[in-house]
C-alpha cells in the first residue's frame, strides 16, 4: 500500500485534503466514494511518517509556542492547548499622568496580552504550504493592458447574450482564455513545472495541455472565507465556448459544494482575480507543483485620471487598464519568456489574432467584433470636430438605410456575419475612442445630444437585431418618421407581448405538426416546421383586428404550413382533418382525395383573447403557388364595395407567401402594381413572407437576383421588416407593426419572416443531396417552441413544468380528435343516379320597359351644370340622340349602356374592367366623362336617379393574369354582381 499526504498532487488545495480528512475521521458516510477511497490510506501533515523529524511542525509553530507573559518558551511547546493554559490574561491599569502645560490627565493605553493559539490542521497546512513556497525562487513580470475593447466587446456579447435570457460573459472569463490562447499559441514554456526525482535532483516536467487552477473565494460561514483552486484540464483545447461552459460548471460545482476529488489534482497554471475586490495589482504566492500564477489587477482609470469627469476623459481618449502579472518559477521559466508570453495577452485583448473574432464565432455571436483602431482626435482643430459631427449624420442615416444588413435575421447562423463598409464607424473616421463622446444626435433615441456609444447602440437596436427594417425607400416623409418614432429607442418595446399567448400557440404549432408526423409517417403534408413562429404572427394580426371591429379578413396561403393554419387559425375541426388523412371523403365532395388537405379553403370565426370575433375566410387554392393573391384581393375589394362607408378599407386581405415563389412569379409583381389604383385597391395588404431560404431544393442564389426575396415590394414603396423566425416575440411585435402600418396608411407592408424548412418539400424528400451543410444546421437547431422555452424559463416567466403541462394538454386534444375520427367509419359510398336531362334552357324574357330606356339614355348625356364636355363628344352624342329619337336604333355602345343601366335600376352591380375600359378601344364606350376643363370625371350610369346597385368602371393595369384573378375572386365573393372583365 503507497500511503499519501496531502502535498501530493493538490498544490493549494492542501488545506481542502486537510479539512476533508477530518471530515472523513467523524463522518466518512457524508464522503463520495472517491474522497473514502483516498483516505483509506492517507497520512496527514505532521503525523510521524510524513513529518518524520518534526521539522514541517517546527517550523510552522517554532513562533507560537511563546509564554506571552514571560517571553520564555514553554517547555510543552506546541502540544499545549488553547483549554490547558492557566494563565489569565492581564490588563494594566491605566496611569494617569500630570503635564505642565494643560494639567489634564493623559490615559495611557494598556498592552493586551494575549495567549498565542498553536495553528492545527487546515490552518497549519495553509501555513506548510506558504512556507514551502518560500524555497520556490520566483520572478514576477507585471504589464499593464488597455481594456477598452475587451470592455465594449464585451457590451456587445452580453447584450446579445442578455437577449436571448443566457448568462453573462465576465472579464475573467476573457482574460482567462487568453492566459489559455497566449501559452498554447506563443508561450508553451509557462505550463512547464520544476520537479526533483527520486535522488533529488531537478527535473522539468512539459506538459501537453494547459490545466488551469481557478482561485475561487469561498464562504464558509460565521466570517470565515477560504481559497479552493479547482483544475479546468485542458483547457487549450477548448474554444471559448468550451472554456467558457466548463469554467461555470466548475464554479457552479464549488458554489454548490460538489468538487470531487478529481477537480484539485494536476494544476500547471493558476490565475487568481483579486481585481474583483479592487486590488490593482497582485504579485500572489507560487505554490510547489506550478510553473506560474498570473494575477490580474482591476479594471478601472489609471489612479491620476479617478477623480476626472467622464466627458473630459472620454475627449482625451483615455481608457480603463487592467494591469497583469505573471509570476513564474525561475528555475525553468525565464524573464524574456515571461515577458513575451504577457505580450501576447496584450495582444489578444485589444484582438489582435482574431481574437475577438473566434470569440464571437464560438457563441454564435452574429456579429462583427469591435477592432482595436488608434484614435484620431484633434482637440485643438473646431473643423475635425465639425467633420466628425457631420459624419455621425450620415452613420444616422446608413443605419436606417442599410442596418438590417447586419441584423441577426438568420436562425440558422451557418454563414459568417459581415461588416459592410457603410456600417462600419471606421468608415467615418471613427473609432472605439469616439464611443465616450458626445455628439449631437438630431432626436435619436428622444435626446437631442448622446455618446456615440449611447447612439449606436440605440441604432442597433432598432434596426439590426432579430428585426430589420428597409422603409428609406418610402417617398413620404410621415411614413418614415412614423416608423423612427416606432423603432429607435422605444417603439418596438411599447408592444407588450402576451408571452403565455405566444408560448400557446407555438405550442398548438409544433404539437400538431409533430402528431401528424407521428400518426402519419411519410405522409405529404407540408409541414411548418422550423417556420411555427407564423401561428403566433396570424394569431396577433388577426386578434388586433378583432379588437379594433373590422368587419372581416380574408386570408391566402401557400401549401407550406397551410393545414397548421386550418387547425390553428381557422378552427377548422380537427376531427375532420383527421378524417381526409383517413381517406373518409366527403360523397359530396367534388375534389377527390390525394392532395387536397392543404388545397382546401375554409370559413370560420376568429376569437380574440379579450373577447373581440372576427369572420374570417381561407381561400381555396391549387398548386399554382400565387395564383390565390389577386383572388383574395377581389374578394376584399367585393366585400368592401358592400361595406358603408365606402373606402373605409374595413376588410383585411392577408396574404401568405412562400420565398421562392414571392421572388420568382411575376403575378406578384402585377398584384403589387395594382395595389394603389383606383379600381383595385384594398386598402392595404398585410403581406407574410415564410422565407425557408429555399425553394423545393433552388438555393436563393439560384432562385432570385436581389438579395431578400421582399425587394419587388419596394416598387409600391412597402416597408418590409425582416424578423428571424427563431425569435417568435420580435415575430409577433412586427405582426403588430404592419397591422397598425395598414391601418395607418391603407398600404401594402411586408413581414420576410427568415426561418428554415426541417424537412424537404414534402415529408418524403431527403435535402442534404442539394443543401447538405443547411441541412446539418438544421439537424442540430432546437425547434422554435423548445428554444422559447428555455428563454422564459431563464427569465422567470414561467416553469418548465407549466409548459410541458400546456403541451400534452394540446396533445390531448389532438389524440381525442384523432380516436374520434378513427372510430367514426365512413358511410358507404353509393353512385348516385344521372341527372335528368334538362333539354333546351327555358327562355328568359330579359326586355326592358321603353319609358326605363328613355330615363337612362336621357341621363346618359345629362351633364352637371358646371360640366363642360369635349366638343367632340357633344356633337357625336347629338347624333347619338337624334338616331335614338328619330330612327328608333341605337349602336352598339348605346346598347351595351342601356344594358347596364337597367341592371342598377334593377338591383344588380355592375363591375366593367379593362385596359381601355371607360372610353372603350374604340373610342365608342365612353361610360366615364372627363371635363375638357379641369378633368374631373363624371359615370353617368353610376349617377342613375332611383338606382339600387353601383356601377363601377375602371381602367386597368396592362395585366391579364393578376387582373382576371381579381375579377375572378370578386364575383366569386358577389355572385349577384355581373363582373367583366
């Protein structure tokens, strides 16, 4: 049996072993199997085989056995305890003594006597150890380190990290890794420790890897604090992610009293912090065992700037330092090595190396690092300071312009972020000096003057986080301030998102998706996964209308996702989705089966969660992708031709889109050009891109030449808000703002809502032949609703059990449906009988009274008073009314005129479209009189006396497929219309 003691592998932690081992002399149960093991042959310090000669004792108490009265040792030495000494401990009397001067008596302060107390245990090996560290000859190097990019750098990981609910980045952290970085890539030596063989003589031993000893204060309790040095092994392996999870774990262990035997042994480095109390700078103790302990300092002005005004010190362009020491042993490690290896330190920490940039990299940060830059700042020159004053103007500017650029739109994160030219401050002559100092902001933020720090960061949070916004494109300058006013500083924030709300209908949205997938495997059914973030969209658009009393919506979808929105937002019976995958098919049905789940429309009652009802219609759609746009939009516009007031834009078109499809079909472009014509508009069109950066298996780069699949809208001047879809509550605050943007402005506005397809185009189709690095990125992302769980939960919000609990509750309702559907068998199908031939159609008698005919050709040239007509018109209507009046004939365009104003006087709207449509192409038709003076029109047909229908007629776009779809959605939304086209 190899017997040990405490100064075998443990270094610093001596006094841990110490402790531990009395622990396991009067209750080994509370021990780990570990600690049992280890002590089951274990010497302590002082015992009579490891301190065979007294001398680790002596030396320790040879000054603490003193009589403190006699100053004689006591001939017990150290065995004598604390409860053995007899002697009191006496106080003098104060004296009281005369002076010459005041008289007044002078008390004298007594000399304490106290007893010395021998040092036992934990505390006499932390003393061995401080002793035995005398005979390591030590050096120590000291360098001083600016700390303003790692401080800004720093800003900006944790304000992305503080985001998404993860925890904070601290110094230490970083200092740490480069300690790591700087003695893997630059300073191997620094891991080397001194060591003797058997026969004493001095030996080297190098090391692979970096084992890290963390200095950890812990306290103990009753005022007591103690030093644990726990081991991060190999750290030179890990990226800062890595390093950066297994540091905390091994805090998280210390904190809960649950290092085990392991975590102390094998320490080459230590780094100790006491900068965290405000030590500046700290030459520590070199345990035996280590090649080198660095120190760091705290972070903060050099002591002759501490009493300066911050904006004094932020124009000089003086920064915090943090001053660093390497303390090394001698014998192996020399002074040049030491100094080379703090060098680098210094240059990973103003990111020199990339630095910054692996940093970034490995935490999935989406951004560029901040770059160390020299400053560039004249005091003395009023023209430098107006130049940099006029360029934070144009930085202003190409924020709003192009900072959705830079935004984290992209869930997947697969490619790395760039830094245009035009965002970078670089650019302006800026640098992270410039951050502290204050410019004029021209209402930024709210504040007419700020930082250039305070300003960026209110930019950038506008405009290139989980949103981005393209709106400077916009010719009217009340639409761009109300999206500022909106989006820098406060606006987004002002929209209070229902995060139970959200978190249930991503919990509708996955569970059904992940149940069909489950009870129907392989089955086509275009699922939203990856894409969930749209339920909670349609959800809050559609409960905004509810509460502000709109009359209806209509929505048109693609097929991707198209069965989740009839569950979810259209209520459609989950029984009977469930009975079309069970092939029960309706015998009425003229459809057929196959694909028709996700082409069928649907018609329903939206309920708002403060009580507000909106009807709501899905419209039908074929696998011809956006052919359901200008349908839907005829359908809203027919509704609206219903609604009084007229114009009141009270029906909301909803439109879905797929990427691919949206950028590569020229319908869309024809729906937009229509949007903001007379006889076409709606009032707005709230437009939602599911951009899965794919189409079927097309790239984007493949699929489209621009560079969002959005930028046809920027023809009608829409504002476009880019929002990733992995962030479902910026989803739902964008839905907010393009329903308020609609109902502001009557426009069209659209969400590219930038997610990713888990699957291929259908549930069968394998992606990774055409898109494989998408499709491992894809395989290792945690769905929507997962990832906004674990966000709440970090912040408090809610429990895991809460939402794991609202899940299976959905599931239980999905499995009701689905038993429901099973059980109820389909009927039997019967053939029915033919129809009876019906023959020739019975004649309809379709003739109109003479006395209506003259009332509506009288009125057909009945000019307001203050209309004048073209002249030619006048001479060609008289002859019109002399072949009317004398012949008894009309041609045909006073015919088809007479025709249509019967069919008003009757009841029946009239709807006339065309290219040429109110003149005719012919010049014939004239159904719209303009005034050859000032041009305003007059229909004489809509302007009928006792009229019970409208007639409208308009010009319209030279479109044919956008333009017939329209019509064909508007007389199928009014089938009482005559509609032509």
């Amino acid at each position: 049996m190899v017997e040990r003691s405490s100064s075998e592998d443990f270094g610093a932690n001596s006094w841990l072993v110490e402790e531990m081992y009395e622990r396991y002399r009067d209750e080994p149960e509370t021990l780990s199997a570990a600690w049992r093991d280890f002590f089951s042959d274990y010497m302590p310090v002082g015992s009579p085989k490891t301190d065979p000669t007294g001398e680790l004792v002596r030396l320790v108490t040879e000054n603490l056995d003193t009589d403190s009265k006699t100053g004689i040792k006591s001939s017990e030495g150290s065995a004598k305890s604390v409860s053995q000494v007899k002697q009191s401990v006496e106080v003098s009397k104060p004296a009281v003594a005369q002076t010459s001067d005041t008289k007044l008596p002078v008390v004298q302060t007594p000399i304490e006597s106290v007893v010395p107390e021998p040092l036992r245990g934990v505390f006499a090996v932390i003393a061995a150890n401080m002793q035995a560290s005398l005979e390591v000859p030590t050096a120590t190097s000291v360098r001083q380190v600016p700390a303003k990019l790692l401080e800004v750098n720093r800003k900006v990981i944790n304000g992305y990290r503080g985001r998404s609910g993860e925890s904070k980045v601290s110094f230490t952290h970083l200092i740490g890794y480069a300690i790591v970085r700087a003695i893997a890539d630059s300073a191997p030596s620094m891991k080397h420790v001194f060591s003797v063989d058997d026969q004493g003589k001095p030996q080297i031993q190098k090391f692979t890897h970096v084992n890290m000893g963390l200095a950890v204060d812990v306290d103990k309790g009753n005022g007591q604090r103690s030093l644990v040095v726990p081991v991060l092994r190999n750290a030179d392996t890990l990226d800062f992610f890595g390093f950066l999870l297994a540091y905390e774990d091994i805090i998280r262990k210390v904190r809960a009293n649950k290092l085990g035997l392991e975590d102390f042994k094998g320490a080459n480095i230590s780094l100790t912090n006491p900068g965290t109390i405000g030590t500046q700078q700290s030459v520590p103790r070199l345990m035996v065992g280590q090649g080198v302990i660095v120190g760091v300092g705290s972070i903060d002005y050099p002591a002759e700037f501490q009493g300066s005004d911050q904006r004094t010190l932020g124009r000089l362009g003086v920064s915090k330092v943090v001053t660093i020491t390497s303390t090394y042993d001698h014998r192996i490690i020399q002074g040049a090595e030491s100094g080379r290896f703090l060098k680098y330190v210094h240059e990973l920490l103003i990111g020199e190396h990339n630095f910054y940039a692996d940093v970034f990299s490995s935490l999935g940060v989406p951004y560029q690092a901040v770059q160390w830059r020299e400053d560039s700042n004249s005091l003395d020159s009023e023209d430098a300071l107006l130049e940099k004053q006029m360029q934070i103007a144009t930085l202003i500017r190409v924020h709003r312009v192009r900072g959705h650029l830079i935004a984290d739109l992209d869930p997947l994160h697969w490619r790395a972020p760039e830094m245009p030219r035009e965002l970078d401050p670089a650019t302006y002559g800026l640098t992270l000096w410039d951050l502290d100092r204050e410019f004029l902001t021209g209402g930024v933020g709210g504040v007419s003057r700020s930082t250039l720090g305070e300003l960026l960061g209110v930019l950038r949070d506008a405009y290139c986080r989980t949103i981005g916004v393209e709106y400077m494109h916009i010719h009217s300058t009340e639409e761009q301030r109300w999206i500022q006013e909106r989006f820098e500083g406060h606006g987004v924030g002002e929209h209070i998102v229902d995060q139970h709300r959200v978190l249930e209908r991503l919990n509708a949205a996955e569970a059904f998706e992940r149940f069909l997938a489950t009870k129907y495997v392989g089955t086509k059914r275009f699922g939203l996964e990856g894409a969930e973030s749209l339920i909670p969209m349609l959800d809050s658009i559609l409960s905004s209308s509810a509460d502000n009393n709109m009359h209806s919506a209509v929505i048109g979808a693609m097929h991707r996702g198209r069965l989740n929105v009839l569950a979810n937002i259209m209520n459609k019976d989950l029984e009977e989705i469930f009975e079309e995958f069970e092939d029960h098919i309706d015998p009425s049905s003229v459809q057929g089966s196959g694909d028709v789940k996700y082409h069928l429309g649907s018609v329903g009652v939206f309920a708002s969660p403060k009580g507000g009802s909106l009807p709501i219609e899905l419209s039908a759609n074929p696998s011809h992708l956006e052919t359901v746009g200008p349908i839907v939009l005829g359908m809203v516009r027919s509704a609206q031709d219903r609604i009084d007031p007229p114009l009141s834009y009270n029906v909301l078109p909803l439109l879905l889109h797929g990427d691919a499809a949206f950028a590569g079909q020229g319908i869309v472009a024809e729906a937009f050009a229509m949007s903001d014509t007379s006889g076409y508009r709606v009032g707005g069109t709230v437009h939602i891109i599911v951009n899965n950066q794919i189409g079927f298996t097309t790239s984007p780069q493949y699929a489209r030449s621009s560079k969002y699949p959005s930028d046809v809208a920027k023809t009608v001047q829409a504002p476009i808000f880019h929002v990733n879809g992995d962030d479902p509550e910026a989803c739902v605050r964008v839905a907010n703002l393009a329903f308020e943007y609609r109902q502001r402005f009557h426009k069209d506005v659209v969400i590219d809502m930038i997610c990713y397809r888990r699957h291929g185009h259908n549930e069968g189709d394998d992606p990774s032949y055409t898109q494989p690095l998408m499709y491992k990125a894809i395989a290792e992302r945690r769905s929507v609703r997962k990832l906004y769980v674990e966000t709440l939960v970090k912040r408090g919000d809610i429990t895991l059990d809460q939402a794991e609990q609202a899940l299976t509750d959905y599931q239980g309702k999905l499995q009701g449906a689905l038993d429901a559907a099973r059980a109820a068998k389909p009927a039997p199908m019967k053939v029915p009988p033919p129809p009876k031939p019906i023959g020739v159609v019975p004649h309809v008698e379709t003739g109109v009274e003479r006395l209506t005919l003259d009332e509506i050709f009288n009125h057909l040239s009945a000019y307001p008073s203050d209309f004048t007509a073209h002249p030619k018109l006048v001479r060609q209507f008289a002859l019109r009314a002399q072949l009317y009046s004398s012949q008894q004939d009309v041609d045909w365009a006073t015919a088809e005129a007479l025709a249509f104003g019967s069919l008003v006087i009757e009841g029946t709207p009239v709807r006339l479209m065309g290219e040429d449509a109110r003149r005719g192409t012919f010049s014939q038709r004239h159904s719209t009189l303009v005034d050859y003076n000032n041009e305003e029109r007059w229909v004489p047909i809509d302007t009928l006396p006792n009229s019970k229908a409208r007639f409208w007629v308009y010009d319209s776009l030279l479109s044919e497929y956008a333009a017939l779809g329209f019509e064909y959605g508007y007389s199928h939304s009014n089938t009482e219309a005559l509609v032509m086209w």
